[in-house]
C-alpha cells in the first residue's frame, strides 16, 4: 500500500491553510507536479474562520474611494512593532496586496465590501462565506490541474538535498511513506494548539487563552523547518483579540457567533480585576490586541453589566462588535435570551444578581472594593469625566439597574505569528542569514510581520499575508526550479 501516487514532485506543500492552497494553487498553474498535505481530515485550518484580508489600492477601495497609504501603513505598523518586523517584508506585502485581491477574485473569491475594524483603516477585504468559502474555491482548481492532495497526511521529517526526502505519515494507519521533492513550502499554520510549544515559546497564562481556530496549529511546519537548519525567529506572539467567554460544554469557535459573548467581552464598559478594581481604560477593546495584554495583566478580569446597559445594546445596538460574526453596531436581538439561558444553564462564566455586594460574592471578589468600584464609576459616569484612566465619556454607562451581571473572561486567541526567519521570497535562512535553498515558509509559519503584539489596525494583515506569502513562495519557486 502506498501513500502518495508518485515518488517525486516538483513541489510538496505542508498545510492547505490559506497559504498552503494559494501555494499550491500557484505552483500547480506554473506547471508543476504538486503534492498538497493535510494532516486532518478536512483542508482550510483556521483560514476557514477568516473573515476578509487586507491590501491598499485594491479594484474594491478605488470603486469606494478609499486612499490608503502604502507607505504610511508600512512606518506604522514597523514602528507598532517596536521595529521587530521587518520593513522589507511588510513593503513588498503592500505593494503586492491589491493585487493579492485581484488575483483571488479572478480565481473566482467574491468579495462583499471593504471597511475598517474599531479604530483601524478601511483595509478588510470582506469574502463571501468567510475564509470557507474562498478556500474551497481555490481548491477545485488546484485539483483540477492535476494537482495531488492528501488528507489526513501528515509531513514528519525532511531532510535537505537536491531533491528534499520528505517523510509522510498516514494518520489514520499509521504507516509512513518517503517522497522526494525539489521545492518544499511550509505553510502549517504556527503552533497555537501545541500547549508544550506555547509554554515553552511564550509567556501567556494558558490557563486563560482561549484558542479559537481549527485546532491542527501545532507546530508542524515549525519543527520541520527546525529541524533543516531554519534560524528560529519571532515566536512568542499569539493573535489575542481581547475578552472571551470560555464555555466548557461547547468548541470555542461556537462562542465566536454569541451576542452574550460580544456584549460580555468586547465592549468598552466595566471590567474589574480579582480584588473587584478597574485596572484600564476599558476602550482599549478598540485595539484588541492592546485589550488582551491588559486582560493577561490580572490573575481574573470580569466584566460588569447592568440591565440597563443589556436592553440598550438589545434595542439601540452594541458599542464594539467582533470582526464580521458580531457587527459593530448590531442590534442584539438575541442578547437576553442568550444569557437567561446561559444563567439557567449555570454556565460557569456568568454570575446574576439583584444587588452589587451579591454579585461581588458570586464572582468571589471583595464585596466592599466592587461596591466601592462601582459606586465611583457612577460618579464618573455622572459628572462625564474618567478621573481614575480617562475614558471617553460616551462609554461612561452607569451601572445602577438590577438585575446585575457578571461574566468571566478568558483572552481569546485566533493563532501564533513567527517562527521561521525566511527573506523577502519567503525562503528560510538559516542562522548565518544564508538560504536554504528551495525551502519556504508562508502564513503563520514565516517570520517578519508582527513584533510582540499583532496590529489590528490594519485589518486583514493576518490572513491577507496567509495567500500572499504562499503565492509568493510558489512564485519564487518557480525561479528555483528552472
């Protein structure tokens, strides 16, 4: 029994993310004998979730007459990055966006609109059927030129020559297999779901990270790429995007779709630490990758909301959204009954309660302080003005109106960022700065995008590099091969 249909390849991809099928796709219209891995059952990963990419100067911003910067975009997000990502990187990403776009809706991609995300630029390339809908309309093609893909296949080993040995192991018998290939591209999408790698490569309290993705983020194209020479680089970074309720009955992408979870997790209202105190501004959630290092700077952060508060977003709409599932602005229409069921659920991340002090005691904080707390917001909320971390007024909503709720919240977490250093051609180098020659990383196992925090502000960084870096790889490739 064999594993793969041939025993040589031009091209081995490992992954069918975002870059993994824009790489595959790519290599397989320049002619290639391509062979596309996937180590689960289905293709997508967490490029599934997606909801747009970026770019600037795309056919959607000329027809709405947005003018976005390329240039400013790059100086502000290098220098958003503490100057850790790499300019050059970052230059050619935006000057290839527009036409990053161009190319996925000429594949076939429908894109719905462009806007911006909180406080970011007008940047979000909004797909039809989120990042679902575009993957699996670039896969029929890449199948359709003869390209090879496996599931439930998974890359093991690779070892370097004129030809690369790339080891494939079936994951549902177990057996392995050896192929050869002159370019392989890793594109298995960082190591978000690998709790060894995540204590080991990062700081976050993972008892509070909340991953939302596909769950096969493990590290994979990383360890390979390890493993041949690669100079690792930039790991320690996961794409927080602020509070989120952990349920322990349901997968976390479920959670992704909740108005409760918007309402408790997303808005610049109260949130209060273990000792029942503020501790930021809570508009932060604008850039919630800011959100998220405040959250991880308490042992426990709750969120405080009146009835009040709940039948205004119910009626007149909410104050922050999440990406495209929640928008911003949404009436939430199905706010109160989402968390009456959560209460008579006894879900354990929502506390009710007709008075303050009762409230406090549910959470399991000091009565007095959250009394105390919310006593004084009340008195900013009436006179306008945030003395203690001055919040716009606008977001100072009392909180006086039983009944009173209380939500636990956990960080949420979309994937891991970095991990192999590669050039502009999205190759690997090794720790002497040299290439290694016809290996690539793309998407979110390539390097050079982000510092210590990823960049909200410019929606659609993330994904939009995804099927950029992958096409890029396959592109380059291609030079490698002839």
């Amino acid at each position: 029994m064999t594993i793969a249909k041939q025993r040589k390849y031009d091209v081995v991809v490992v992954g069918s993310g975002a870059a993994g099928e824009a790489a595959a796709l790519t290599a397989a219209e320049n002619g290639n004998r391509v062979l596309m891995l996937e180590k689960g059952r289905t293709t997508g990963g967490s490029a599934n979730y997606s909801e747009g990419i970026f770019a600037v100067g795309s056919y959607l911003q000329k027809e709405k007459g947005i003018n976005v910067s390329g240039t400013a975009v790059l100086k502000e997000e290098v220098e958003y990055s503490k100057y850790k990502a790499d300019a050059r990187i970052w230059r050619k990403y935006v000057d290839s966006s527009a036409e990053n776009v161009q190319w996925l809706s000429d594949e076939g991609v429908v894109f719905e609109r462009v806007q911006a995300m909180g406080a970011g630029e007008a940047t979000w390339h909004i797909y039809k059927g989120f990042g679902y809908g575009a993957i699996h309309t670039l896969e029929p093609k890449f199948l359709k030129l003869g390209g090879e893909l496996l599931t439930s296949t998974s890359a093991i080993d690779l070892k370097l020559g004129d030809n690369k040995t790339v080891t494939l192991r079936n994951e549902a018998t177990g057996e392995t297999e050896d192929v050869q290939a002159k370019v392989v591209i890793l594109a298995a999408g960082g190591y978000l779901n690998n709790q060894e790698m995540l204590a080991k490569e990062t700081n976050y309290d993972l008892s509070r990270l909340v991953p939302v993705s596909s769950g096969k983020g493990t590290g994979d194209g990383l360890r390979l790429g390890w493993g041949v020479g690669g100079r690792k680089y930039g790991t320690g970074m996961a794409m927080l995007f602020g509070g989120y309720l952990k349920d322990p009955d349901e997968p976390s992408f479920k959670m992704m779709e909740s108005q409760m979870n918007t309402a408790a997790g997303q808005q610049p209202l109260l949130w209060v630490n273990q000792d029942g105190e503020r501790f930021v501004d809570e508009s932060v959630i604008y850039n919630f990758s800011y959100a998220g290092n405040a959250l991880y700077g308490q042992n426990e952060v709750y969120s405080i909301l009146d009835t009040s508060v709940i039948k205004k977003m119910a009626t007149e709409g909410n104050y922050m959204g999440l990406g495209v599932y929640v928008e911003r602005g949404q009436i939430m229409d199905k706010l109160e009954d989402e968390i009456a069921e959560a209460v008579a659920a006894n879900k354990p991340f929502i506390f009710k309660a007709d008075s303050i002090e009762k409230l406090a005691n549910q959470m399991g904080v000091p009565a007095g302080k959250l009394v105390a707390t919310v006593s004084q917001y009340n008195n900013y909320a009436a006179n306008g003005v945030d003395n203690q971390f001055g919040k716009d007024a606008k977001y100072l909503a009392p909180v006086q109106e039983g009944p009173y709720y209380g939500f636990k919240l956990n960080i949420g977490a979309f994937c891991t960022m970095g991990g192999l250093r590669v050039n502009t051609a999205n190759e690997v180098e090794d720790n002497n700065g040299r290439v290694i020659q016809g290996v690539y990383a793309a998407g979110n196992d390539a390097a050079g995008l982000t510092g210590d925090t990823y960049g909200p502000n410019m929606p659609g960084t993330c994904a939009g590099y995804a099927f950029y870096s992958g096409r890029n790889a396959a592109q380059d490739a291609q030079k490698y091969l002839k």
